[in-house]
C-alpha cells in the first residue's frame, strides 16, 4: 500500500507524520519511507542513520552537431522553455531552461542534435532493519524537481508498505509525489490559512482520484473551520495532534514523537488502520 503525506502549506507537521507511521509500522512488516520533498528534504534527521547509497539523476539536454546544422531553426521553434537558440550560424543551448523533453532532437530534421546528461541531485538510500529510507535532494538552484521525484519513486517495493513524504503546496512536484498513490494524508492546521491551503490540496486528490483524509496538527490553536469543513465535504479526519509544548520540543531535536512519547504509538498504528479503511471508499 503507497500512503502520501501532503499538505497544501508548509510547517504544518507533515514529516512530522510521515515519519512517525513509517517508525511506527516498522513492527509490522517491511517499510518504505520516500522522501519527495527533494528541494527541502528533511526526514532524514529523524532516521539518524548515514546513507549508504547515492546516486546522481541526470536530465538530457541537447548537444548540437554544428558540422550537420542547417541553422533551420526548428528546433528552436519547437522548445517551450526557450533553452535553444539559433542564430545565423550559431546555435546556443541554455542547459540551465532545458526540461530534457527531447522534442528538439526528435525534430531536427539534420539529425545534429544527440543528447547528453546534465546533473540535476541525487538520490540517497539507507537501510535500518525492517525501514528502508529512500530520499531525493534536488542541487540547489536546479528548478525541476519531478525528475528527482520520480528517480525516488522507482525504488517502490510493492510487497512494503510505503510512506511518502510530499512537498508542501499543490504544484507540479506534489502531483509527481502523490500520482499512484492508495491513499493521501493531508496534514493541516485548524487555522483560516490551513483551511484554504487544505482545500487546494482536496481538490488536486479529487482531480487525481486519490481518497484523501486529514491530520488535524496543532488542535486548539486557531478554530473549528477545518472539521467543518472536513464535515461538509465528507472528508474523514483521521487523527488529530494537539498543540504541545514537548511534542514541539522533540520535533526540534530531531527525537521521533514515537520515541520520545511512546504513547503515540498506537495512535499512528491506529491512524493506518483508518488509511486501510478509507482507501476502499470511492473518491466523491
Ligand atoms: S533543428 Fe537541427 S538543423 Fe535545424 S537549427 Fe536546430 S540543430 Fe540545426
Ligand atoms: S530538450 Fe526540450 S526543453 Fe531542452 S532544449 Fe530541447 S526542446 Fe527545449
């Protein structure tokens, strides 16, 4: 079963509760937890294990054959992204605006244009018992974080159960994260900021098919609008983690809720068998 972790905004404890079901499924079987927030990932520091596999993701971009090239301009007519340019007898390639799509070379009726790799992150990997953990890290400064994604994707074990770590927002690197997911968790907080951000994010799992439920994070900081909300549209809320000083203080420290409050335990071994519940249901 494939579980994403989202939330429409940031800061509101989404790793916080992938992380937690992942450790906590951990005595159930095997477990994969996927790190998609490539640009910020920070599941990591909760593992507190080394990685110990890395490996680069590359995106081809386009190398000219000036000796073939006809300065047609077809390929440059072709880009979306404006990473190519032909000039009288001169073409330059802007590596940096190239999405690697490979419609320039597919065009080219000269055949002048091959392909080479451009290093965009990597994807990292480490074992701890029955958890396999699987992260992405986008280079800083590289804009596409979908290839990433899906490099990290490919390491889906379907005999595991899989937790993955979305980005915050509704942008296209979340739709690459949750897309094939069973069930999505979207984490919230019960504020008029949270409420919005989670409406965006409802809609994008009803656009993709997904059934969706809610973590309500910070309970008795801001209002009801949330459960209301989740009343109205028929969304199940499936856990809810009260505003409290030593979960903060764990979670600043790097201590997993789970280790540091034991308690907690059962409630993500719960907020699973909620997942497994809701997942049947049709999405509305
Ligand atoms: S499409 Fe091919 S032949 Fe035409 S300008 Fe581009 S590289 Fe040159
Ligand atoms: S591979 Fe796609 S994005 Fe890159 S230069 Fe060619 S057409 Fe443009």
């Amino acid at each position: 079963m494939v579980i994403s972790v989202a939330s429409g905004k940031g800061g509101t404890g989404k790793t916080l509760v992938a992380t937690n079901l992942a450790l906590a499924l951990t005595g159930k079987g095997k477990v994969q937890l996927l790190d998609c927030d490539v640009e910020e990932p920070n599941a990591h520091i909760f593992l507190h294990s080394p990685m110990n596999q890395s490996q680069s993701v590359f995106i081809p971009i386009p190398k000219v054959d000036e000796t073939r090239c006809t300065y047609c301009g077809k390929c440059a007519e072709v880009c979306a992204y404006n990473a190519i340019a032909v000039l009288k007898n001169k073409v330059l390639v802007f590596g940096e605006l190239c999405h690697g799509c490979g419609a320039c070379s597919y065009l080219c009726p000269e055949s002048a244009i091959s392909e080479e790799g451009r290093e965009i992150g990597v994807v990292e990997r480490a074992s701890l018992g029955n958890l396999e953990f699987v992260q992405g890290r986008l280079t800083v400064g590289e804009p596409m974080a979908p290839p990433i994604i899906r490099e990290v994707k490919r390491h889906i074990d379907p005999t595991s159960m899989v937790i993955i770590d979305v980005s915050p927002g509704t942008s296209c690197p979340v739709v690459e994260a949750v897309k094939g997911s069973d069930f999505c968790l979207l984490v919230t907080e019960p504020t008029p900021f949270g409420l919005n951000d989670l409406s965006l994010a409802v809609e994008v799992m009803r656009k993709l098919g997904i059934p969706c439920g809610v973590v309500i994070n910070r309970e008795g900081v801001g209002d009801d609008e949330v459960e209301r909300y989740c009343q109205e549209q028929g969304i199940a809320i499936l856990l809810k983690m009260p505003l409290d000083r030593k979960i903060a203080e764990l979670y600043s420290k790097g201590i997993p809720l789970i280790e540091g409050m034991p308690e907690w335990r059962d409630a993500f071994l719960e907020l699973f068998r909620e997942v497994q519940q809701n997942a049947k249901r049709k999405v509305k």
